[in-house]
C-alpha cells in the first residue's frame, strides 16, 4: 500500500498513526499539499478529491478521507470491535471530528502555523466553536480513559490528530487537564506500537 500524505497534516497523521499501530505495511509518498502537489494533474487523476491523505492499494484501487481510510484499515482490529453499536459509537466520534472539530481546532492550527498568522487575527466564530469542541472532549474525558471504549480506538487516534497541537492553534490547554492526560496516555499508546 502506498500512503500519499502531507508529514505535516493531523488528517494524514491519523493514517500514519494507524497503520503504525496495527504494524501495517506501507510506502509514504509525500505531497505538499500546502503548495499545490495536490492539485497536479498528475495526482487529481489518481485521486480526483485533490486531498491528501489517500491511499492506493497494491491492487490499485484508491481512497480518499482520512477517516474512510483508517476504518478500512483497522477492520477486525481493536481500534475497531466488530460489534455494531460500538463501531456507531466510533463513528459518533468520527463524524463530530470533521463535523464540529477538525473545521475549527485543525483550521486555527493551520491559521498560525502554515500562514504564520497571528493569534488576534483568528476568526472569532471559528475560535469559539473550537472552544466548545475542546469543551465538550474536556467533559466526556473527565469519567473515561478513552473516547468511545474502554481501551484506545479509532475515535481515539482521529480526534488525537489535531487536538495534540491545539495549543498551536492559540486555545489554552492548560485549564483541560481530562484532554492533557488522554494525550499523554494516546503518545504512549502509539509510541509503544
Ligand atoms: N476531510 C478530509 C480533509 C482532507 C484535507 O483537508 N486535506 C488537506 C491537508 S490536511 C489538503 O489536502 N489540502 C490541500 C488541498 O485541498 O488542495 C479528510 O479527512 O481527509
């Protein structure tokens, strides 16, 4: 399998860190999606979306979006119990993440890190919806380890992605010690694979 990622994307870490996880093997192909490699006719041919992350079988079949992608990977693994109500209860996760998630925290990360973009001049409505996305995790975390199991799954390594460099993203971290502790135990988790 060949991964087609941006080293410096929370969308595309969550492939990596999957497939690390599960100890899958794959070639890294890096596009930099921050100056247009996503957008070669080369690459829209392969992958019409125009994102990364994306993958290519070794059959050849493609597939865009981080999270169609890492669902597909972690079939039958612990990241993703066969049981129905606990895979809705992953993808609850997964979807509020693009959703109510992904579209502020990853969006004001991207404000002062890629564009080098002050704190002052952060949209206001994207940084409070932020706040409550970090809000809410800060709440669910606070009587659990883990977003949606009782041990590290999915939801855990899509979520994690972004909200580990939230503070690069100007929101304050250190009133959310629930959030501090669950990143802590997601590096050690990921970091021992
Ligand atoms: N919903 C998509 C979002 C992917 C996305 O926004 N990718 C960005 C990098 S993080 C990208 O490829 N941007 C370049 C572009 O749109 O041309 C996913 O979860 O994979």
């Amino acid at each position: 399998m060949k991964i087609y990622g941006d080293v410096l994307s929370g969308n595309c870490d969550k492939v990596r860190f999957t497939a690390d996880q599960l100890g899958l093997p794959y070639e890294w192909v890096e596009i930099d999606s921050v100056h247009g490699r996503t957008r070669t006719p080369e690459y829209l041919a392969k992958f019409p979306q125009g994102q990364v992350p994306a993958v290519e079988l070794d059959d050849g079949r493609t597939l865009a979006q981080s999270n169609a992608i890492i669902r597909f990977l972690a079939r039958g693994s612990a990241l993703l119990p066969d049981d129905a109500f606990a895979q809705a209860k992953i993808d609850e996760w997964l979807f509020w993440e693009q959703n109510s998630h992904e579209m502020f925290v990853a969006n004001m990360i991207g404000h002062m890190t890629y564009k080098g973009q002050s704190k002052e001049t952060r949209e206001a409505f994207r940084v409070e919806r932020g706040e409550k996305a970090l809000d809410h995790m800060e709440r669910q975390l606070s009587n659990r380890d883990w977003l949606a199991a009782d041990h590290m799954t999915l939801a855990d390594i899509a979520l994690f992605a972004y909200t580990r460099n939230a503070h690069k993203g100007g929101f304050e971290m250190s009133g959310r010690p629930h959030i501090r502790k669950w990143i802590a135990a997601c590096e050690q988790q990921l970091h021992s694979a």
